[in-house]
C-alpha cells in the first residue's frame, strides 16, 4: 500500500508538540518531532493568539525541518476546561415497509441524540455513537442492514467554546496549516496507551498535563463519560513555589529532579543544596508533591465513583507528563484500589526515541487517531466540510 504523510499538532498548557509521520495505514514512521514551549495557552485555552501562534509555528519548523517536509494539515487536539460532556439518547421509527435501517436512518437518530442543551457560547465539537439498539435488543454495533421498527442510539456530546475553538483554529490557519479534524484529547491519548480489550472490559484513563487532567472512562469498546479537571502539573509547581519561597522555574527543575513520592521511610534532615547557601528540606518539598498528586488522584475518583466504579475492572490509565513522577502509581493504587498502570506510547518507528514517554500520548494518539478512522472527520469544527453525520456510510463500509 503506498504510504502517505500525516500530521498531528497538539496545543498544550506548557509545550506544543508537532510530529511528522508516514503510514501504509497500519505502521506509523516517525518523521520529524518539535516539541517548543508554550505561550499564550493557559489550560487548553487561548488567552494570546499572537503568543499562542508563535509557539505553534516554531514547534512546526523544527518538525519540518527534521522531516525534509513541509506541513501542510494536521489532526489538531482540543482540550480545556471550557469543554463540556454529555451521554444523550435518541430515538428514530423505521416506517418503510421492508422496515430495512439504512444510513439515513442513523443520521436521523444520532441528530435527535444530539439535540441537547448547551451553552449559549458553546457549539458541538462532536457526537459519537455508543450503542444502537433496535426494538430492544442491545448490543448492536452497526444496524445498517439489519430489520426493525425502532432504533434507539445511545451518544457521547462533547460541546466547546466557540472563540476558543476558532482562536485555536485561526492560530493554525495563520500558519498555512489547514485541520484534518480536531480531535478531542482523551480520545487521542486512549489510541495511543489504551489497548482494545481495556476499552471493552471497562477502564479509565487520565491524562495529567500541565493545566488540566483529561479523564475519559470507556466501556463496551466506546467513551462512556469524560470530563477536563482544572488542574495538573503545573499546579504542583505552582505549589511547590509558593510552599518553599522560590521561583517557578526552580520549583519545575525541582520537581522534575527530586520529585519521587515512592512511599518509604524519609530521613527528616535531609536538605537539597541550592547553592548560595539556600537550602530546603527534601522531606517538604516530596510532601507538597504528594499532597497535590493526592488531591488530583481523589478528583479523578469522584468521576469514577459518579458513575461506578463497578465499570473499570481494568482500573486506571494514568499518563501526560504528571505520570513521569515516581511513585504516582503507588498512590493511586493506594486511594482508588484499582489496577494502576502508567500509558506510554509504543509500536513506533523512525525517530521517535522521545517519544516513548507518557508526556507525548496525545500526540502520537492524534497521527493514530488518524490512520485508525480511515481519515474521517467526526468534529463538526472543519475546513468547510460537514463532519461525522455525512461519513455515517463510509465509516462502515457502505454505499449511501
């Protein structure tokens, strides 16, 4: 099969990272990587879109330059606190009478599922179908072709807000970089960490970033809930500062270098040197770690526990950058009792050596995300085409 070039551009609260790939539709090659700081984005949102583009635009060039190409589109994450979730049903009477479901049928379902109130600044970002069901009997994964009088569907609503949305897209725009499709980040990372038979059996994942913690929880091989908490690592550095009087950017190195909450007998005279005759006790500063990771980890639980627990024998997936401190497994084993494992990307090639790590998931998940749907769009945010509900026929296969 002839290999063509895909693109991923994710738009995070402390690094943008672009990736550069190729695939026959199976194997992903890693092209070229750029991974630049973040500026003009504070918790998945575009609050400088000046800031904002340049940060996009120097990750693309060191991408670009790596993989002797161009840029010309990419699949684009979304994420941020201004998104909002919703499970919907709808329901559809099939009156013809060889009472055949077809393609149509599916469309006129999935747009009752998805009349739901919104916000009036926010619009659908995308509607996925969980279940169909057809006069009672579950567990169907596509109908088409199938014989009925009532089709029910069951739907995950994601909304978000309209500025962010084209700020993000203007941003991108500017750039000579048209959008494959925005892809909502939960999902994108759950391509790249999650394997199939967690998704069936029942798992949740969290992807801690720097702004926020993405919780996505998938049953039955589908998203059943999700939700985007307000916080993440950079409200641990942010602690961390505040907590010993230092700066920021010594409290990140700090954290990133010292920063293992493995639980173990702590020797409370232990000091970190800081030079000039400062100092702080190592003890202190692995408590202000563990206290914000705690606190993450029980907002995590709440999400599950709204839902049941009962729905994730596979336990909890945690991955982002948060996921690199040592010990977070143990903690999170500790205060939900689940299985807890750490998600990193696998099964690249090319030059992708740093992109084996939990840090990089949403944006290996957004090339995967890609190459796995065939190319289908499902966002209703686009470059003018008509999202999810017109490819319902080419995403199973069939003719309208």
């Amino acid at each position: 099969m002839k290999r063509r070039t895909v693109g991923a551009v994710d738009v995070g609260s402390t690094k943008i990272c672009t990736i550069i790939a190729d695939t026959d539709g199976t194997e992903l090659r890693i092209l070229g990587v750029g991974v630049s700081p973040s500026q003009g984005i504070q918790k998945g949102l575009v609050i400088d879109i000046d800031g904002a583009r340049e940060s996009i635009r120097q990750s693309i060039v060191e991408a670009e330059h790596t993989a002797g190409y161009k840029l010309k589109s990419a699949y684009v994450g979304i994420t941020g606190r201004h998104i909002l979730s919703v499970n919907n049903k709808g329901v559809v009477v099939i009156t013809r009478p060889d009472q055949l479901i077809r393609p149509a049928d599916m469309k006129r379902a999935v747009e009752v599922a998805k009349s739901v109130k919104i916000p009036n600044d926010h619009e659908i970002l995308c509607v996925i179908p969980r279940k169909y069901v057809i006069d009672g009997q579950e567990g169907i994964g596509n109908p088409v072709g199938m014989h009925g009088f009532r089709l029910d569907v069951e739907v995950h609503v994601v909304s978000a807000a309209s500025t962010s949305v084209q700020n993000l897209v203007k941003s991108l725009h500017r750039l000579g970089v048209s959008i494959d499709d925005l892809v909502f980040e939960p999902m994108a990372a759950a391509e790249a960490v999650l394997t199939e038979d967690e998704k069936q059996g029942g798992v949740v994942l969290a992807d801690i970033g720097g702004g926020t913690t993405d919780v996505a929880i998938f049953s039955n091989g589908s998203i059943y809930h999700s939700a985007i908490l307000p916080v993440g690592g950079s409200q641990i550095t942010n602690d961390i500062s505040v907590g010993l009087d230092i700066s920021f950017e010594l409290a990140e190195e700090l954290k990133k270098k010292y920063g293992d909450i493995t639980p173990r007998e702590e020797n409370q005279e232990e000091e970190i040197d800081l030079g000039g005759g400062q100092a702080i006790s190592y003890p202190e500063l692995l408590n202000i770690i563990r206290m914000r990771v705690e606190e993450i980890i029980r907002l995590i639980l709440l999400e599950l526990q709204d839902q049941g627990a009962d729905l994730v024998p596979s336990g909890l997936v945690i991955t982002g950058g948060t996921a690199n401190i040592p010990g977070i497994v143990e903690i999170a084993k500790k205060i939900t009792r689940l299985p807890v494992r750490i998600g990193i990307p696998t099964n690249l090639s090319g030059v992708a050596e740093a992109l084996y790590d939990p840090s990089f998931a949403t944006s290996v998940g957004l090339l995967l995300w890609g190459i796995r749907n065939g190319g289908l769009k499902i966002s209703e945010f686009k470059d003018g085409s008509h999202g999810f509900f017109s490819r319902i026929p080419q995403l199973f296969g069939i003719g309208r």
